[in-house]
C-alpha cells in the first residue's frame, strides 16, 4: 500500500534566484548609505542577564590603547540618562580617562616639574618650583585629583592666595604656571584645561616711573663723589639696562670702532631714553665712561 504525501505551496520553503538576491558591491554600497556616527555619542545596548549598559569612548591612553567607560542601570532610560552624564563629564574635563589611580594635583605638578628638566631654562624652571611649593602645594586644590579640577577651584584657590596678601600679577603668573602644566595632561588625563577656563586675576596697569631731566642732573652731582657716579651716567644717558651694564666687561668698550665710544651694549640699542633726547648727556656719558676707565685702569690685569 502506497502512502502518498500532499506537499502544497506552503511546506515549500521559499526560494530566492540568483537575480534578486543582492550583490556584494550592492551589499557594500547599502551600508554605505548609512548615516556615519559623530564622535563619542556612546552606545546603550542590554546585557543577556538583563543589564543596560552605557558606554563611550574616552580617548587613548600612552600606549595608544582606546580607553572606554562604561555604566550600568536597570532600565534602558536610564541607561541613556547615564551616557549623557558621562558625555558632560567628558567635556569637562572631569571625567577620568586614565588607567589605574587617578593622580593629586600635588602629585602631578611633582611629575611634571620633573619632566620639564632640561626642557626650560633653569630661571624659568626656578619660577615654576617656587609659584608651585609657595602657592600651590600649600593650598587645599592639591589635595583634589587632577581629573576633578573645576574652574571654580581654580577661582576659589586664587581667591584664597589673594586673601593673603600676594599681588595680583603674582596671582596671574600662579593661573599661567597651572595652565601650563595642566595642558600637558591633556587628554591622557583631562579633555580640557579648568585653568584656563578660569577667570584671569585683575592686573592694574602700573606707569613706569622715569626722571625728568632736572632731576637727572641732581643725580649727576651727587656721583660726582660717589664711586658708582660713572655707572649713573652710563645709565641714564644710554638707556641701557641694568642688568645689562652691570654684565659688561672693560672688552666691551672700544672707543677706536664705536663712534662716540659705545659699548656693544649701545650698538645694539642706541637709542637713548625719550626724555634724554637732545638734553646734553651724550657727552657727559661719554666722558664718564673714559673716566672711569681711566680710574679703573690701574687694577685691571
């Protein structure tokens, strides 16, 4: 006895030809046409045990490796709420994107002061270490973890060294000097610079004081007298700087070459100071120096 099995339409499983199914440069082109994702939206996906999970992007590390953060929550709007969180902490700058413990601030101006040896010059590298040990280190913000600095802090520890006393442009040269160095720890450590961010302390603008030319003279007649009598006209008639004329040498001055007998100093910034123009102290400057020269000259080599 012949058993005969009915197939009908629907127990045949459907078949597709070779002409409708897509290629692949289809395939490929189809994607293509896919809306490409900013970057650092974050993604919100569940768990098989039931877990939301958030998680964005947080740059790379040293090494290169990507460094990402992830939450977790119960329900998938929260989750969402919890990835725009991490996206405003990231942009702020107070979101950690490091491995391992999160650095003080007394601990990373430390490390930093260390790797800027050899990078600055030693007086620059000097100011750095005494704005750092006399301001900085002292004050409750070095106690903070480098990844949660506001500029508020950054305002408020101004606002504490301020209350001390200090000027305000050595407040100014303490928010430069945290500036700088908090710039290098972008974005292994931060996205961006709180203090930077933060309001710069008001300088007040401070006029130079100068002599006038009577009072010029007064100082002339009180170094007739006074061994350091040349020196004062020097200055006052060249316009050097101190520094500068208190670094020049007897080798400096060749009256044969330079016209007047300027020092190298002069050559390079002859002018004289504005209200000293035309005043008659060319002369007298000149005479000084040869004065001295000639006094001086029994102790030289």
């Amino acid at each position: 006895m012949g058993i005969t099995v009915g197939i009908t339409r629907r127990n045949i499983p459907p078949q597709r030809s070779d002409a409708s199914r897509p290629s692949g440069s289809e395939r490929r082109e189809k994607r293509g046409r896919r809306a490409k994702r900013v970057n650092n939206a974050g993604s919100v996906y569940r768990y098989p045990d039931g877990r939301w999970v958030a998680r964005i992007s947080a740059g790379r590390d040293q090494d290169r490796r990507r460094i990402r953060k992830t939450v977790y929550a119960l329900s998938q709007a929260e989750a969402r709420a919890k990835l725009i969180e991490l996206q405003a902490r990231y942009q702020s700058g107070s979101l950690a994107i490091t491995r391992g413990r999160v650095p003080t601030l007394r601990t990373y101006l430390s490390d930093w002061l260390a790797r800027r040896e050899g990078k600055v010059g030693a007086r620059t590298l000097l100011r750095y270490r005494e704005l750092i040990a006399t301001h900085l280190d002292v004050d409750p913000i070095s106690r903070q973890q480098v990844t949660k600095l506001s500029a508020g802090d950054v305002d408020h520890m101004l606002a504490r060294r301020l209350a001390t006393g200090i000027a305000p442009r050595t407040a100014f040269h303490i928010r430069a000097v945290l500036r700088t160095a908090l710039n290098a720890a972008i974005p292994q450590l931060i996205a961006t610079n709180p203090a930077a961010r933060a309001e710069a302390p008001d300088v007040p603008n401070q006029e130079m004081l100068t002599l006038s030319t009577k009072e010029v003279g007064e100082l002339i007649k009180l170094g007739q007298d006074h061994r350091d009598g040349p020196l004062w006209v020097f200055l006052v008639g060249s316009g050097v700087r101190l520094g500068t004329a208190l670094c020049l040498r007897w080798t400096d001055y060749d009256a044969p070459q330079g016209p007047g007998g300027h020092t190298a100093a002069e050559r390079a910034d002859p002018r004289p100071a504005p209200h000293l123009r035309n005043s008659g102290l060319e002369g007298r400057r000149v005479r000084a120096w040869r004065s001295a020269a000639r006094l001086d000259a029994p102790s030289r080599p």
